[in-house]
C-alpha cells in the first residue's frame, strides 16, 4: 500500500509518499509559501529517486498546494498514492486515536478547531479539499494529542473549578505525540523491549517547539505541554512555564490588550525573548562559544533552556519509576551533543550515566549511554509523516 | 524576653505575644478591619492587652512579617533610616502588602517609639537562589521593569526546617552539605530543594499562585488558561484573579472547601481527585528537587499541617523511583513542628541578643 502522509503548517505543506509494510520512501517534498502572495513566489520542493526539482506554481489555499503535488506524482504511475494520512495537531477529546475521514468526522473536526486556532483549521481544510478533489481515495487523520489520551485524570486536571473545567474544555492535552510515540517505539525495538512494557522519558527538543513526555508500558502518563502548546520548556519563541500571575499583570499592563499579550507570549518569548538574539538554541550555543565571557542574555538563554529540561526529566524519572530509557530526538535533540551531555550530567542518582565519546557520534539512531548505565541514553531520529504513514496503514488494514 | 509579632493580611492583621518563654504564645488573634479602624487603633489595643496579660509590660521587640520582601529584603532588618525608601521600591511588587506595613510600622513609631521593629519576610530565604531558578522566559526589558523573578514564599520555614535538619545529622555519616527536600504544608504548599542551607529551587514563583495547588490557589497551570478565560468568558484581570486565588486549589477539586489534612488524612472518595493531584504534584516536584540536588538525604515536613508529613512521606517512599533511592541509601525523614510564629520569635530573640550584644562590645 502506498500512503501519502501529510503534514499541514499554516503556510507550508510537507508530504512523503511511503511504501507500506516495507517502509520505504518513494518521495517527498515541501509545498512552501501557499497562501496569499509573499516576496518570493510560491514553490513546491519535490524529490523522488535521489533527484530534487523545485516547480514554482501560485498556490492560493492547501488544497491547490495538493492538487499540484497530485500533479507531479501523477507523472510516475507508480507513484498514485492508495490513500492519504492527515496530520491533526489537537483531537480534543473526542479523537482519542487515529481516525477514517468521513462526514461525521469532518463535522466532529469542525466543533475543535478552536483549540488550536492556528493549526487545526488550515489541515482540516485540506482534508475537506482532498475529499472532493478525491472522493474515492480513502483518508486518514492522525492526532498529535492521540498519544497522550491515556495521561491519567490526576495528571491531566489543573485545580480550576470543576464548572470551567467541563465547560470549556479545560484540560492537560499534550502534544507532539506522534514523534513521543514513532521515537520510544524505534527505542523499545533498538533495546529489544516490548513496548507493552517500556518505560522511559521522551525529549522532542525541536528548533521550535518542545515537549517531554512520560512513558509508562508504552503508554504516554505525561506530558509537559498542556491545555496549549505555551507550557512546559523553555521553547524558541514560546514562554513555557509561567507563573499566572504574570499572565494578568502583562494584561493589566496592556491595557487588557489579550491578544497583545498572547502573540508576546507564543511569538517574541522563550530562547528569542530571554536572548534577544535568535529564537534558535543553536544561535545562543555559536555565540556563547564566540564570545569569550559570553553576553549575560545568552548564558541566561541557554542555562534555563537547558535546566527546564532537567527538572522536568527528574520529575518524570521520578513518575516513571523504573525507566527503561531517556531518548533525545528531533532538531535539538538529534544534533545538539552538547545539550544531550549538560541535560544528563549529574543524573547518576536517576540511573542516567551519558558516554562523552559516544555521545558526540553524528550517526542515529545512537545510543549514547556507558555500558554501565541502568537507563540508556538514545538519540533517535523522528519521521513524524513515517509515523502518520503507518498508523494510517494500520487503521486501514485492520478496517480491510 | 517579649515579642509582639504582626502579621498583615487583606483587610486583617494577625498577632501572637510571646513573653519569657517561647513555648507558646500568651496571647494571639485576628483583628479584622471593620468600620473602618486604622491600623493605629488596632495596634493600640493590642498593645494595651499585651501589657494587660504581662504584668503592664510593653513587648521588648515587635516582629512584622510578610511574604513578599523582593530583592531588596534580603535578611531579617531591624527598622532604620532607609527602610521607607526600600519598602516605597517594592509596592509595585506588592501593592497591597507593603502599604499595610509600612502603614503599621509608621503607627508602632507612633504608639511605642522605644520598642525595636524588625521586619521579617518569607522570599528573603531564596533571594540567593541560582540564577536558572529565578529566571521566566520572557525579554529581560519586562523582567526588569517589574522584577519578575522567582522568589519563594514560605522560606522562614525552610530556613528552620534545613537547620533543625542538619542540627540532627551533625556527627552522622551524611556529606558536610546533606541534600534536604523541604516540604512546608501550608494552605500554600511549598517544595524546596536545599543544598545544606542553601536553597537550590523552590515551587512558588512571583507569587504563591504558581506551584502547587493550594487549598484554593490553582497552582501550575498553563498560561494560555488565563487568556483563555479573559477571551471566552471576558472576564478582567480581578475576576480571573479572584477565581485563580479564591476558588480553584483543593477546594475546587473537591468541590467543597478542602484543607491539606482532610485532603490526605481522611480517604473519602470526595477528596480522592485533589488527593491525587495533589501527590502526584507533589511527587513531580520531589523528582525536580532530586534532579537539582543530584541526590536527597532528608526529608523535613514543616508548617501548619506539618502533622500530615507522615503520611506523605510513607506515600513519597512507596513509589517506585524514592523506595529505590531509600533501599539503596537511607533517607531521613524530619519534622518540624514549629509555628510560624514560633519560628519568627526564635529569630527575633537572636537578633536582639546579637544587637544588644554588639552594643556592649560597642561600648567597651
């Protein structure tokens, strides 16, 4: 089975047609600046078979971005994708796991938009578009929040009134749980563990956003992001942990400007906020490393990007009892050696013991714990549209 | 010796007069601010009781306590020229507790000029907290303006707890600098994580609102909820601030007023949702603490519900992850039973003693 997997960001639309069961890639690319016109003109990026070309074509909506890909592939008849998997950022609670498109979801889809304002709309479009584009091509939607479906009520209530609470949805929902999910089940096969029984702490530390998650059986028990993507780590342009009374002294300052206040929070915070440089934790390490002494806003930058991660994998470490694993993956935790070694120094009272040598390889999936680790330290890459490729698969095979 | 201490709250003050010994106090209470009374007028009363109860004898030094001293209350300060000045700088901080003090100490200068006041505040324990602790992310221009930093609440009790900790470990086979998780059960609860009697990190954020629930605080939770709130609901910042500090916490997990100790002790399903969040909030910020200290050689439960620390520590051990760390090196566990007021007496004494003392050496 050939599946399309497609990732939906506001202005971009990454796809990758996948060979199912074997895994193997048959193409991809990036359909880059849809939407209104930019300063530079619309393109799509497109790869198959080692070869890459860049077509420029307008592209007005995710729909149009589609059809043009359909439009590159359709010139290899071998690569006519069988069915498509969508990538949903919040599933709310009604989408507890991945779901076959049909009317009622689509209108279920519809009532959640709103919890993620910036990204669910623009990918259910395109699932809308796809479905009349391509009536007979069935289509799946996989959820970001699927994962932690299983985060237990003690860990998912905030302690707010229980009238608001259920009114308006108000909830722990955890997100970047594809990769959570695709990375510990790549980890619990390296260490050959099954992953009924794995137990570990995830670190999606991407150039944008970050998450840890808990995982207890293979199941997620936690995660650091919440009701939103604004909580937990220290993030490239997101806050991450506040204390709420901030939150209402920045409104009162505002004048009771809250979207001011919200696009400060999620936009000009986090590693750009704190740096005043870069929103690119990278950016903060190179310049830190150039200058000697260092600026105090970068040291500060890096120190609290670095000590969230710590104190939130001590408090997991703690929840998850006895672990299996500490894997690193995404942007961050994939190419950055010195953030994997300063996060897991002096963590031997966890179990945690990290191997210099073997932590700077450049090869994943590594792992980059001392042999005499009880917990072992992996860096795997993740390939969230992989993922959503092969839960799309399984829903539809179990469905055939 | 005597000491009077006073303690502002909103639209209330709290007192405790301890004369001689510091068993108990022989006399305490809440004044409400009713009709209008000035602090002037209430202080007077309890003046005139304090030397009612104690043979017509004036306290000899007068404590005022509060949470919130800033950066600029870094230790316990007896009252002199430029403690106006520093108190002005923090109002912005603290708009509704420091014009209480000052308006207290300006009626004590009055009413009894001769007695020494000392001002004593719960943040000044952490002033010295590591830099990462302290830090939000946000632009450096908003954290300066507003000086938003973390800063502690409950450090008196930390403070106490950490020294009776390492006064009990003295000539025990723990490093010179015992690793203590210093948990203060409080309506506010609190977690400190202590390097000898250093704090390396605390709970509590700006406020006492960040953290752990408390009986209504809401604790931690994501700041997009607060703009949600304002948003959907379009509720002002009051409103949102009276349901985040007065009707969340505990309570509201419940769904009925709910104090730490009916919370842990009682074990009726009513309490069982705030019960298990708030262990696992609990557990959660003991694993921080681990990570912190690199390791955990004691535990000390302190504060007003220091009693429920049993529990809580048989509950903290028997989770996986601590049952290992107690199996393979043996975890203290301490209680303080002190009253904050106790606490605030004890450190008062001394640094009456230490002044007098100074004053001798002085004048020799």
């Amino acid at each position: 089975m050939i599946v399309m997997a497609l990732n939906c960001g506001s202005s971009s639309l990454k796809y990758k047609l996948i060979s199912l069961p074997d895994k193997r890639e048959l193409a991809g690319g990036e359909a880059q600046r849809v939407g209104p016109k930019t300063a530079e003109p619309a393109r799509i990026i497109h790869h198959v078979k080692g070869t890459q070309k860049t077509h420029f074509v307008e592209m007005n909506n995710h729909g149009e971005a589609f059809r043009e890909v359909m439009n590159l592939l359709s010139e290899s008849p071998e690569l006519i994708p069988d069915c498509l998997g969508h990538r949903m950022v919040h599933g709310g609670s009604l989408f507890r796991k991945p779901v076959i498109v049909n009317e009622d979801v689509v209108a279920s889809l519809e009532k959640i938009n709103h919890l993620a304002p910036i990204h669910n709309p623009p990918a259910l479009d395109l699932v809308k578009a796809c479905h009349e584009m391509y009536p007979d091509l069935p289509s799946c939607v996989v959820f970001d929040t699927a994962f932690h479906s299983t985060i237990p009520q003690y860990a998912y209530t905030y302690a707010l009134p229980e009238e608001l609470r259920n009114s308006m949805g108000i909830r722990k929902y955890g997100f970047h749980g594809t990769s959570h999910q695709f990375v510990a089940e790549e980890a619990a096969r390296i260490l050959d563990i099954p992953m009924g029984q794995f137990n570990a702490v995830s670190c999606h530390l991407g150039s944008g956003g970050a998450s840890l998650a808990a995982i207890v059986n293979g199941r997620s028990v936690d995660n650091t992001m919440g009701y939103s993507p604004l909580q937990g780590l220290l993030m490239s342009t997101r806050s991450g942990d506040l204390d709420p009374a901030i939150v209402l002294l920045m409104v009162a300052q505002k004048n009771g400007d809250f979207d001011s206040v919200e696009s400060q929070l999620n936009k000009k915070s986090g590693v750009l906020g704190l740096s005043g440089v870069s929103p690119d934790i990278r950016d903060i390490f190179a310049l830190k490393n150039k200058k000697q002494g260092a600026v105090e806003s970068l040291n500060h930058a890096a120190s609290l990007y670095v000590w969230r991660v710590k104190k939130y994998l001590g408090a997991y470490l703690a929840t998850v009892g006895k672990a299996d694993a500490v894997i690193f993956t995404d942007t961050i935790g994939e190419t950055m050696p010195v953030i994997r070694w300063m996060i897991c120094a002096d963590m031997d009272v966890f179990g945690i013991k990290i191997d210099p040598e073997k932590n700077n390889s450049q090869e994943l999936p590594l792992v980059c714990s001392r042999d005499d680790s009880p917990v072992r330290i992996l860096a795997i890459q993740t390939n969230e549209e992989l993922a959503i490729a092969i839960r799309t698969y399984e829903l539809l095979d179990k469905a055939a | 010796m005597n000491i009077l201490i006073v303690k502002p709250g909103i639209y209330k003050l709290d007192y405790a007069f301890y004369a001689g010994s510091l068993g108990f106090p022989i006399l305490e209470g809440i004044c409400r601010e009713k009709d209008g009374r000035l602090f002037r007028e209430i202080l007077g009363d309890i003046l005139f009781k304090c030397r009612q109860h104690n043979n017509q004898e004036l306290p000899d030094a007068i404590a005022v306590y509060a949470i919130h001293g800033g950066s600029q209350f870094t230790k316990l300060e007896m009252e002199g020229p430029d403690t106006y000045a520093k108190l002005k700088e923090l109002i912005p901080s603290a708009p509704l507790e420091i014009p209480s003090i000052m308006a207290i100490l300006e009626s004590l200068s009055e009413l009894a000029p001769r007695i020494p006041r000392l001002l004593l505040f719960g943040s000044s324990f952490f002033v010295d907290l590591p830099v990462r602790e302290t830090l939000y992310g946000l632009n450096p221009e908003l954290i300066q303006s507003r000086n938003l930093r973390r800063f502690g609440c409950h450090g008196l009790f930390h403070e106490a707890a950490s020294r009776a900790v390492l006064k009990k470990m003295k000539g025990r086979l723990y490093p010179k600098n015992p690793r203590i998780i210093s948990l203060s059960l409080n309506p506010v609860p609190e977690i400190a994580a202590i390097l000898g009697r250093k704090p390396m990190m605390v709970t509590t954020g700006l406020t006492p609102l960040e953290g752990l629930p408390g009986h209504h605080t809401c604790g931690e939770i994501d700041p997009a909820i607060v703009l949600l709130l304002a948003k959907e609901k379009k509720w002002g910042p009051e409103k949102i601030n009276d349901i985040l500090t007065r009707q969340s916490g505990l309570s509201a997990l419940a769904d009925r007023t709910a104090t730490m100790d009916h919370v842990l002790e009682s074990g009726e399903e009513k309490y069982k949702l705030a019960r298990e969040v708030l262990l696992y909030r609990i557990l959660l910020a003991c694993g921080s603490a681990v990570a912190t200290l690199g390791g955990v050689d004691a535990f000390v439960f302190s504060g007003q519900y220091a009693g429920c620390g049993g529990i809580l520590a048989g509950e903290i051990l028997s989770t996986s992850f601590f049952s290992r760390l107690n199996r393979d090196h043996k975890i203290a566990i301490e209680f303080l039973e002190d009253s904050l007021d106790r606490i605030i007496a004890e450190k008062t004494c001394a640094a009456i003693r230490r002044e007098k003392t100074q004053s001798i050496l002085a004048a020799c």
